[in-house]
C-alpha cells in the first residue's frame, strides 16, 4: 500500500523532528557494527511500512495528542488496572462492562500481560512466547482490537505491557537457538562454559534466589549456558545486537497500530549487561529508550512510554529523561518506593 502524498510529507516531517533524537542513540548503541549504514536503512524501511499500515483513525489520533501532548497529565485522568480473567472472564467480557468503566470515570485501563505466555509458569504473564498473540485464555487478537476500539470510543486509553529484558524459552526465537541457528543464537546472550558467566556473576545481584538461583541456566541441547537474570524460562536478550533493536521496533509499532495508547516496558534496568556492574541502568538503557521514544514519536506519535524500573527515587528519575536524556525518554516511570508507602500507609491506617 502506497502512502498518500499528505501521508508521505507528514512521515518526512516527523522523521525530521525525531531524526537526531533517534540516529544519535542509535550511533552510540551500534555505530561500530560493520552493517551499521544498512541497519540504519532498515530503521527507515520498518518506520515507513509500520507508518503506511497504521489505520487512518489512530493517523488522527496521532494529529490529535501531537497537539495535546501532555493528554496523559490531565487531572481527570483515572487510571483502572486489572488482570482480564479476574476482572471479566475475557476480551469479550470487557466489551459487556464498558458502562461500569465509563461508570466509575476509568480513562486509562491497564491490562496487566495479555500476550501469550508460555504454558505452565510464566512468571504471572511476563515471560512471553509470541508478542503478536493474545494468551489464548482471554481471546484473541481480533477480539483485543476490539476492544480497543470500543476504548477509544469512549475516551479511555489502554496500555499493555512489552517486556523489553528477555522472552520466554518457548520463543520462536528461542526454539531456533536451541535448534543451533546462530543468528537466533545471537539474539540472546550465550556462553560456551562458565568463565564469562563467573565473571559476571561477582557483581550480579540475584533477583529470585530462593526459586532461580544465579544468573545463568544450562541448555542441553545447545550446550550452552544462557543468560537467565530473572527465571530459567526467562531468556534475557542481547541488546548489543542491532537486530534486537528492529525485532522490537517492528513489535512496538504492530501493538501500536492494534490500538494500545500506553506501552509499559518491563525490566528495562537490566537491558545492557558490563562487566564489573550489577548490569542495571547502565547508559546504553537510556540511549535504547531514548530510541525507542523517537522511533514512536515517528510512526505513532499517540504512543507514550511507561518505564518500569524497580530502582531507587534517584536512579528512577533518568528514566524520565535526564541530561543529553531530557524530556526524551520515558513518558512516565513508576516511583516503586512511593507506591510501596501509599500501600504501607493504607494498610497501617
């Protein structure tokens, strides 16, 4: 499908807006890589075609926030989240309580993880096998569209999360590595024996100690062992590779233009690993989500980004945009300290 001439010149102007918002990160991030002016191409190619597919009521949406751009903020924001199998069976359960939403004065409705998970434990929705699907329990992705349009309708936004650290094991991309693609292979951080991983893991924080000790599991099939931070079917991905950037952009821009309003990205700390650190909030996180931003504000400029971070007050505010950073990079980012004392303050009343 071609762009109308209108289409083309408003992409043409928003690539300009965004160009050095985006590229410059991207030069950091992966400049040195020998595909690098190729890689950059395929930005441009991917953020054309996710523009040209986008439907023409979220174009004028799009319109619409760039003029409002602080629509978010509003004080008659009212936020609602809910797991769909609790709150209403399935996606066509919430079709059946869009007046109790309207009811209340909910604007922003959080599904908490909706895409599909893989079978048996799956970290409660967050350890992801197809980030094009909807978990099968709820429905599926023609229903979640549907969904979001009746949303729209009535003013109310709606966000999902998108795990940014890892996948599950039972990602196609996944399966491939342990079937020995070595481009799949790449896609994820893997070692031959424990020298590297040891290395690593004097400084590495454990995250579930008790249920998945230690930063690495071992796959048979490979004879590999993997980068796992948060569980063993949790595979953490290499973000050093360029082509993570694009797997993730194409993702994004596909949730986008399924009507999501509100990305929350999930365990963005612990994106880029360095040696000697605890491979959190290391400068290249920001230099992602800074990319990640302008790539939306490109394509789908009614996007905003919500950062979940589980880090300090003042480790938290850069993901907010800071320095070379500022007002560039998360839209909003949970301020996990401050939620815990509003519950402690509840619960001690």
């Amino acid at each position: 499908m071609a762009l109308s001439a209108h289409d083309e010149k408003l992409f043409e102007l928003r690539l300009e807006r965004s160009r050095r918002d985006l590229f410059d990160m991207l030069e950091g991030l992966y400049g040195r890589h020998p595909d690098f002016a190729a890689f950059r191409k395929q930005v441009e190619v991917r953020m054309c075609a996710a523009w040209t597919r986008r439907p023409k009521d979220l174009k004028w949406l799009d319109m619409k926030r760039d003029l409002e751009p602080d629509w978010f903020q509003r004080p008659d924001m009212v936020g609602y989240v809910f797991y769909i199998d609790r709150f209403a069976g399935d996606l066509k359960g919430v079709l059946s309580k869009l007046d109790y939403l309207e009811e209340i004065g909910a604007t922003y409705v959080h599904f908490m993880p909706c895409l599909k998970p893989r079978p048996g434990d799956s970290d409660g929705g967050y350890s992801v096998m197809d980030y094009r699907a909807i978990n099968p329990a709820y429905g599926t992705m023609k229903d979640f569209e549907a969904v979001a349009k009746a949303f729209r309708e009535r003013g109310i936004s709606l966000c999902i999360d998108m795990v940014l650290n890892h996948t599950a094991r039972e990602h196609a991309w996944a399966r491939a590595a342990i079937e020995g693609d070595p481009d799949k292979q790449a896609y994820y951080l893997m070692f031959e024996d424990r020298t590297l991983p040891d290395a690593y893991e004097k400084t590495l924080l454990e995250i579930f100690p008790d249920n998945a000790p230690g930063n690495y599991t071992y796959e048979k099939k490979p004879g590999k062992w993997v980068w796992t931070t948060f569980n063993t079917h949790q595979w953490d991905l290499n973000w050093a590779n360029p082509q993570i950037f694009l797997e993730i952009i194409d993702i994004m821009f596909f949730l986008a233009n399924k009507g999501v309003d509100v990305l929350r990205f999930d365990a963005v700390a612990f994106m880029w690993k360095r040696m000697g650190t605890r491979c959190q909030s290391e400068p290249e996180v920001h230099m992602i989500l800074q990319a990640l931003r302008a790539a939306c504000r490109i394509v789908c400029p009614a996007v905003v980004h919500l950062e979940e971070a589980i880090v300090s007050p003042k480790e938290m505010l850069p993901y907010l945009g800071r320095g070379a950073h500022d007002g560039k990079e998360g839209n909003l980012a949970y301020h996990n300290s401050l939620m815990v004392q509003f519950w402690s303050a509840l619960a001690a009343r």
